[in-house]
C-alpha cells in the first residue's frame, strides 16, 4: 500500500480515543503509526494510507468520537520523512545546524515539519507528539543554515492558522554534545 497520506485525530477521551483507533483501523486499510494517552489525559491517533483510506478512517473516527474530537487531520501527499520522524529519532549524515519548532498542538508540529521539509533541503531528525511533555510538540530538522532557516519559516507559515506556535530557534554549528542530545 502506498502511504502518501497522514491521518491525525486528537481526543480529550482516553477510552473514545481507544474506541475510535478500533473503529478506524476496521472502517478501511489505514495503518496504525501512533496511538497512545498523554497528558494532559488526552489521546492522539495517527495513521497513514492512501487519500481515501485515510479520509474514511478519519471520517469513521470522528463519528465515533463526536463530542471528544479535539481536532483532526489528513495530509495529502505528506513527505515520507514526517511518517519516519514520528517520535523516532533519524541520526542524520552530517552535523550541521539544527532548526526547532515547538507548539501548543500536536497538529502544528505535523503540518510545520511536512511544510519545512518541501521547502528546503533540511532532514526531520525528530517530531516529539505530547507524550510527556504536557501536551506539547515540537520538531526538529537539520541542514545547513540557510535550508533550516527557510524550513522553519515554511513550516511556521503553514502551520500558523492551526496551532499556537511557543518558540523557534535555528542554531548553526551546534556544539557537538547538543547535536547529540538530541540523537540519543
């Protein structure tokens, strides 16, 4: 299955939000990339597939939700590297400087990292989605410091009507043991 969609669904129900992954996951061929309780007791379900998989599961899940749905999301044609870069740290091939976006919502930082990546030639490093940071999320991408200046820029620009943006920062040449505390 080509997975060139991203499904995001974010619920203020913990057992809705396990009731609604069930539901989408039975209404078509979506795959399950993250489903997990945060804070603050909240639960966010992604998942990726093709438009129309998607679009039903998300519809499907929505439906079963109703009054829990905080917010929801398909991404059409998203960058395989925000599906790869979902809480799973990429080492990159090179140190050079480092861009971060940091938001009060899950979907900023999802909509902010696919928007950054097809601006600039910049690699996701990380996409930290709420778990034990009190709800928020935040990306993280490298480049050279021109790449992460335009992909954050993009990435903030496309994500300004969805989420509350806290803070951005591109750093060049960070030392090496900050490059690495971000790996590791």
């Amino acid at each position: 299955m080509k997975m060139d969609t991203l499904g995001f669904l974010e619920l203020n129900s913990i057992s809705k939000g396990i009731e609604a992954v069930d539901t989408m996951l039975k209404a078509a061929n979506s795959e399950l990339i993250y489903a997990k309780a945060s804070c603050p007791g909240k639960y966010y379900i992604l998942i990726a597939g093709t438009v129309d998989s998607v679009a039903q599961s998300i519809e499907a899940g929505t439906k079963i939700g109703a009054a829990n749905i905080v917010g929801n999301l398909v991404i059409p044609r998203v960058s395989d590297q925000v599906i790869k870069a979902i809480n799973k740290k990429e080492v990159p091939d090179e140190m050079n400087a480092v861009g971060v976006m940091e938001y009060y919502s899950c979907s900023g930082s999802i909509i902010a990292a696919d928007a950054a990546v097809k601006a600039a030639d910049v690699q996701l490093m990380d996409i930290r989605l709420a778990t034990g940071i009190a709800g928020k999320s935040f990306v993280v991408l490298t480049g050279d410091t021109a790449a992460c200046e335009a992909a954050v820029e993009a990435g903030l620009a496309a994500a300004k009507e969805e989420a509350l943006l806290i803070n951005k920062v591109v750093i060049p040449r960070p030392r090496k043991e900050v490059f690495e505390s971000l790996i590791y």
